[in-house]
C-alpha cells in the first residue's frame, strides 16, 4: 500500500474539494482582511472608516464568495481597482504602508482576480457597482463623522475647494467620473473575462 506523505494529502485534499468549497475558502481572506481593518480603527476609534469602499468591499467579496453570490463578487471585483489607486494615491503616498491596510488592498485585488477566473464579469454588473457605491456613500454621510469624510459623503475633497462653488457641485462632478470609471472598468473586465463563456 502507497504511503502518501501529509504534503500529498493536503494536495490531494485540495484537488478534490468542489469549487462551491474552493471559493468558500477563498471567502476568508477577504473576511480577515475586513477584521484586521476593523480592529485598526478600533483601536484608533475611527471604525467610521471602514464605510471606505475599499474597506467595505472586502465583507462584499467575503459575502459573495461564502454565498456563491457571482454579482456581489462581480460588483467587489470593479471596486478593487479604483480602491487600490486612491488608496496608494491619499493614503500610502503621504503616509506610508500599514499591515492591515496593505491586507485590504494588495490581497483584495489578488482574491479578485481569483475569483475572476471563476465567476467572469457581466457587462452590465458596473451599474450594480455604481448603486452599490451611492447605497454606501448615503450610509457614510448618515453614520460616519464629517470629519472623516468618508466616501466624500460630506464635504470637497481638500485642494479642491476652489474647482466648486458647493458641495452639491462636486458631488455631481464626482457621481459622474465615478460613472465614467465604473463602466469603462466593467467593459473592460468584462472583455477580458466574459461571465457568458463560463456559464455556457
């Protein structure tokens, strides 16, 4: 009788684990990134900062992933990409990098992409990521501190004063581009990985 050793095993063990499993599993390291980002502002009594998009989108992705839920991963996955840049842009340039943060970032975006492989992208999920995007906005201005101004629910991103005689102005600007960019993002993930070839 073969002795396998405990490496083969765990192999074995992986290969032969149903894809509804595989993506359950991926589902926790978007759950522990959300957590390690929780217990940060926890600690610095800033939890309004995980209304963030980028923050939020992780319980998004663990959700769908745990769930089989292919649209909350798709809409996750769009996310990804305009959270990593405005996070290196506000957050690691003139701050630096943190555990936690680069957690929820750099591995968000690579479970993504794993989990774009899986489920693909449907041309229309961009519309569901922009009502996601207002949906958590209207909860950031409802349920977050001014100060933080999380998502910009409640003010003009400083440096921007002088662009925008009102609020209302820059968050119309705002809604725009963010329009703009999700779509461009959604055709073009939807190009590379068509949810209609990996249903068919």
């Amino acid at each position: 009788m073969q002795n396998l050793t405990t490496p083969t095993r765990v192999f074995d063990l992986v290969n032969n684990t149903s894809p509804v499993v595989k993506m359950r599993l991926l589902g926790t390291l978007p759950l522990i990134f959300f957590v390690a980002q929780a217990v940060h502002y926890w600690r610095i009594e800033q939890l309004g900062h995980m209304l963030w998009m980028c923050n939020i989108g992780n319980l998004l992705l663990a959700i769908g992933l745990f769930l089989d839920k292919p649209l909350f991963i798709r809409v996750a996955i769009i996310w990804t990409i305009p959270g990593l840049v405005v996070w290196l842009i506000f957050v690691v340039w003139p701050w630096g990098v943190f555990l936690s943060s680069t957690m929820a970032h750099i591995g968000e975006i690579l479970v993504a992409m794993i989990a774009l492989r899986k489920v693909g992208m449907d041309r229309r999920a961009w519309l569901y990521a922009l009502g996601w995007y207002l949906f958590i906005q209207l909860l950031s201005r409802l349920f977050t501190a001014p100060d933080l101004n999380v998502n910009l629910a409640h003010g003009i991103q400083p440096g921007w004063e002088n662009l925008f005689g009102a609020y209302w102005q820059f968050w119309l600007a705002l809604t725009l581009a963010t329009t703009f960019i999700l779509w461009a993002l959604g055709i073009m993930l939807w190009k590379i990985r068509p949810a209609e070839t990996i249903e068919a």
